[in-house]
C-alpha cells in the first residue's frame, strides 16, 4: 500500500485545493485520506462507505431530535462523521477506479435525504418538547422548502441536459465569459442587499448548516443558563428558507438567468 502522500495523489481531483467549500478545500479532504487509506485494506467499497455516511448521518439527524444537552452533541458528531466519510467514499472509488455517474448519483441522493430530513428532525425536538402538533406542520413545510432550495440546481442541470440532447445538437463547453458579472457602480444598497442574501444563502447550505448547529450545541453545553440554540436556528431557517427559494426562483424565471448562464457555457454548433 502506497504512503499517505502518494495515496493522495492517486485519490484527490486534481483540482481538489480550488473547489468545494472552504471547509473541504482547507482540511476535510486531506484529513479523510488516513480512513481512505485504513479502509482500502479491507473488501469495503465506495457504495457501501456512502451506505454507512447515509446511516449514521440519518441517526444524527435523528440524534438532533433528542430532548437535552447530550443528545444534541451526539447527533451533531454524527452529522460531522458523515460529513467526513462524504469524502472518503469518492477517493476509495478514485483509488479502485469505480468512479461512475451511479456512485455520483447516490451520493447526490444522500445529501438531499440528510439536508431535508435535518431540517425535519430539528423542528420534531419542539415537537417532543411541547407536544403541539403544528411543530410538526412547519418541520414538514421547511423540510419541503429545503429541497425545493436544493431542486433548483438539480432542475437547471435538467433543463440543460435537455437542450444538450435535444435535437442531436452539437454543443461544445466554453468558459468565454464570467457568470453573473458585477458592475462597478454597482450600488451600495444593492451591494448590501445581495451580501445579506449570499450570508443567508450560505446558511442554509448544509454544511454550514450542520456547523453553525454544532457551535449551537457547544454554546448549550458551556452557557447552560443562556441556552437553546435550536430555537434560534428553528426560527431562522423558519424565516429565511420561503425567502430564499422565493426569492431565488423568481428571480431565475423574471432574468432568465438559466439561459444566459447556459449561453455562457455552451456554444451549439
């Protein structure tokens, strides 16, 4: 078996320091090298490391839910274990050579169902907390809100596969022009508007979701008197989630955003 450094060669996209988020970029990727190395000694393969993510995440999803201090902290440590193991399923298929579009398929599928049933689990702790059945209709709402918020993306990708493949046109990638450029003089309302939205937006995606609830439960932890953070996140993403996937798809159909986004990288011959 090859060192840790040779064996990062071999499992990391080449450009696996530029892209993602910076959590990834700066440190997961290179600390789930240790477990990619460990389990590339046994018979484990990358679909079945996503399995095992899936599971554990939905317990710490589960975890969230939990009544008191302990049950929160377990189900964020969980939630941050499948956030790792997210990254050591696709270097164990980089290293195999079992990279397919179904292994990125499941994974996709892996992310949704943990970032919609997160946002579930943690309106069920008012739920099991106050015994009001209307927790669970607004759990229900935001957990719909949150994959609509992640169907966006996915139905755009759609849209464009569709005119790839539509017609037998031939379309090649170019990257000619910057997406969504800002002016200059650009205004300072403006400016701020759409840097209170990109903080909000950030927010939401679930990575910072699982984090800012793990500084919530730390902050539970040492500030006992002064404490439950799930009721902030409760009422921000309560807030935030019918904004922004309002917001964000309004403003896709009125700019027809899509389409200069696809005429920026894709030219049909």
């Amino acid at each position: 078996m090859e060192s840790l450094k040779e064996l990062s060669k071999i499992c990391q996209k080449p450009d696996y320091k530029t892209k993602g988020n910076w959590m990834v970029r700066t440190f997961l990727r290179d600390a789930a090298i240790p477990m990619t190395w460990l389990l590339l000694h046994t018979a484990v393969s990358a679909n079945q490391v996503t399995l095992a993510a899936l599971l554990i995440g939905l317990a710490g999803c589960y975890a969230v839910s939990l009544q008191g201090d302990a049950g929160f902290v377990l189900g964020c440590f969980l939630l941050q274990f499948w956030y790792y193991l997210d990254h050591v399923d696709g270097q164990i298929a980089r290293y195999r050579k079992q990279d397919c579009l179904t292994g990125r398929f499941f994974d996709f599928l892996m992310h949704h169902v943990i970032h919609g049933v997160l946002v579930f689990m943690l309106g069920a702790y008012f739920f099991y907390r106050d015994a009001h059945v209307a927790y669970l209709f607004i759990a229900w709402a935001l957990s719909c809100m949150i994959l609509v918020f992640n169907m966006l993306h996915d139905i755009k990708c759609k849209a464009f596969i569709e005119k790839i493949t539509a017609g037998g046109e031939k379309t090649l990638r170019v990257m000619t022009r910057e997406i969504g450029g800002k002016t200059a003089h650009e205004d300072v309302a403006k400016k701020s508007l759409k840097t209170l939205f990109s903080a909000a937006h950030k927010s939401v995606e679930i990575h910072v979701m699982m984090n800012l609830m793990t500084l919530g439960a730390l902050v539970n932890m040492m500030l006992a008197p002064c404490r439950d953070s799930r009721s902030l996140l409760f009422v921000w993403y309560a807030v935030t989630l019918p904004v922004l996937v309002t917001a964000k798809a309004v403003h896709a159909i009125n700019t027809r955003k899509y389409d200069e986004e696809y005429a920026a990288l894709f030219k049909t011959l």
